[in-house]
C-alpha cells in the first residue's frame, strides 16, 4: 500500500513540473519566433543593398578597345588576309580616311610598335636616363612607338596617298612563282599603284614615314637629331614593312595548310 501512494505521489510531482514549465517553453519559442521575424524585418528594410561595381567612362573606353583589338586579331586570323590584285579598284579620298581609320586599330600598327620597342632594346635606348627601368620602361617606350605608328598611319594611309593620288592598300599576287613572289611582295614598300591604274614610286609611304620620324624627334625624350638618324630610322621601317608584306602575301596559304580554315 505504502509503494502505491509513493508511486501516485511521483506521479503527480512530475505531472506538476511539466505543467508548471510548459508556459515557459511556449513563452521562449514565442520570443525567438519574434526576434527572427524582427531580424528579418532588418534585413530587408534597413540594412543598405550591397555596392554594384561603378563602371568609369575610362573601364568602358578600355574594355570597348580591347573587344575591338580582339575582334580584328580574330579577323587577321580567320580571313583571306588582303585583297588580290585583279581585284584592285581605285579609291576615293572618303575611302582612303576609312582605310586610315581602320589601320588605326589594326593589329599590324601594334605589332609594329612592339617591333620598334624591341629594336629600342637592341640599339640599347633602353639604358638612356629619360626612361624608367623594368616594366614601367618598356611601357613607356611601346606608348611612344605607339604613338610614332599611329602617325605613320594618317601620313602614309592617307594624307599622302590623297594629294599625290596614290594607293595606299597592299595587295597580293598569288598568281606568281615562289620567288618572283617574294621579290614583288617586299618590293611594294617602294612601289605602288596610282589612282589611274600604273605602277609609280611609293612617295607616300617614305614620305609619310620620314614625317612621322621628324615629328617624334619633337617629344621623344634623348633621340637622336639630324639626317642620318632620320634616315636610319626610315630605312629600319622600310624593311620591317617588307616584312609585314611577306606575312600579308603567304599567311593566306599557311592558314589553308596548317589551320585548315
């Protein structure tokens, strides 16, 4: 008897204590159910929206330029490169400006400033105290080389082939031999079309380059002046014009062969 009336006093002791701690379990659950609407509300309301990465009119010029460089890189690659010479056809000064404006980005004008830049190096302008050393040197020598080509392009695309009425274009001959090929191709940088159809001294490209030459020596720091290295630095563009003529004429057929394009 005694064992019954302890079990039935555990029993209403317990029943007690769950009762008694029932309200305070429901009381917390109802407090943090509002302290998590409550951060929520915070959240959404008044804590500020993240920061957008702002876009500068200078990250757009920049990012507008390298599409643009890219896509002409691209192009150099996938196309026929320059045209034929049955298809020559003669310009107009408004078509002639558009062939200046399209050298402007084109990846010839710089590759040949970074020609130039390293031709810098091999004569040792690299050592001369108006640059700085390292990379930030080599910047600053590919941006003035850059700049002298850019120059080339309006004298020798443009300006010059509109007043002497000559063509400013490259064009291939993959008619001829191998040989005969290569002597015209590298020829070219002394010769050229006129605008009636003949064949005639390419005053516009050594004029043009001898003008942009002249010029730079105005803002580029420690160059030589005078005749010789004026013609010292006509001659080296006139050879590495040869050159780029070579990569015009025969890329066309090595694409074919190698890239299968």
């Amino acid at each position: 008897m005694r064992m019954i009336c302890t079990i039935l006093v555990l029993i209403s002791v317990c029943g007690l204590a769950s009762a008694q701690s029932t309200p305070t379990d429901q009381t917390s659950s109802s407090q943090a159910t509002r302290s998590m609407a409550m951060l929520d509300s915070l959240t959404k309301d008044e804590l500020p929206d993240a920061p957008e990465p702002a876009s500068t009119p200078e990250i757009a010029r920049f990012q507008k330029m390298k599409g643009m460089i890219k896509k002409q890189i691209n192009h150099a690659i996938d196309s026929n490169g320059y045209p034929n010479l049955v298809e020559w056809r003669p310009l107009t000064a408004k078509e002639k400006f558009q062939v200046f404006l399209h050298s402007t980005y084109s990846p010839q004008t710089f590759a040949n400033a970074a020609i130039d830049e390293t031709m810098d190096r091999v004569k040792g302008d690299h050592l001369n105290p108006a640059y700085e050393r390292g990379m930030m040197g080599v910047g600053q020598r590919y941006g003035i080389e850059l700049s002298t080509n850019e120059t080339d392009v309006f004298f020798q695309r443009f300006l010059f082939p509109t007043l002497l009425k000559q063509d400013p274009r490259y064009f291939r001959n993959p008619d001829l031999r191998l040989f005969p090929r290569i002597l015209y191709s590298m020829s070219r940088v002394v010769l050229t079309r006129t605008d009636s159809g003949g064949e005639t001294f390419n005053a516009s490209r050594i004029l043009g380059s001898t003008a942009s030459r002249a010029i730079s020596d105005l803002y580029v720091p420690g160059d030589r002046q005078g005749l010789h290295p004026l013609t010292g630095c006509v001659s080296f563009d006139l050879l590495r014009d040869a050159g780029m003529n070579l990569v015009h004429e025969f890329w066309p057929d090595l694409r074919r062969k190698f890239l299968h394009r």
